[in-house]
C-alpha cells in the first residue's frame, strides 16, 4: 500500500490518494481526500478509479506502479477536474459501458445545473 498526494495540475487542489497491489492482482486506487462526488464517473462499482480496463491488458505485473499507475493516477484525477468543468468525461474510454463501471457509462447525463447543486462549479 502506497499514500501519498497528487496534484494533477498547477493550480489544482492536492488530492490524497492509496495504491494498493498483491501479486497477481492488478493496482487499486482510490482517493482518500477530497470526497469525490457521489456520480463521478469512470470508477469501479467499489469507489477505485478506473485507470484501465483489465480485459485490454495495458497494464501487467512487469510494469512498475511508480511509471504506470501513479502517472495514470494523476492524469485520471486532471480529466475529474475537466468533468466537474464541463459535465462531460473527457478522457479515453473504450469501454464505456462495463457494467462494473459506476452508473454503467463514463459518460453519464450529468448537466452543469446539476454539479452545480452538488456543490462542483461555483
């Protein structure tokens, strides 16, 4: 288990987040502060971001975390930063519809009007 802060962008907030690994399984992130709303998209239906689909394998055991997953990591949490922006999911996304992915599409219906009552864009 990793902790340790990110912060995608210059002027964005620091986000604390946990890597964590067993051999043979694959990396789980997940963001430890700040609370992420509740509909962000392109997570796992257990709150871990979703970095990569499994089933196109471009992550494997070979690979180091520290050149693969924390950089995805970082640039995961650049593209929630563009969705709380703009309602849309802005980042690469072949499978969108894995129903393991949190309400079912990376790309849900979400309006500004509506991450503006949650509190994301003043």
């Amino acid at each position: 288990m990793w902790r340790g802060t990110l912060q995608p962008r210059l002027l964005s907030q620091k986000y604390r987040v946990a890597i964590g690994y067993k051999l043979h399984c694959h990396p789980t992130v997940k963001v430890i502060t700040p609370t992420l709303l509740p509909k962000a998209p392109h997570r796992w239906s257990d709150g871990t971001l979703c970095l990569f689909y499994p089933k196109e394998s471009p992550w494997r055991q070979d690979m180091l975390i520290a050149t693969t997953i924390l950089p995805w990591t970082a640039l995961w949490l650049g593209y929630y930063e563009l969705w709380l922006d703009t309602g849309k999911w802005l980042g690469p996304s072949s499978h969108a519809s894995a129903r393991q992915l949190q309400g079912g599409c990376a790309n849900p219906d979400e309006d500004s009007k509506e991450l503006a009552e949650l509190g994301a864009i003043v």
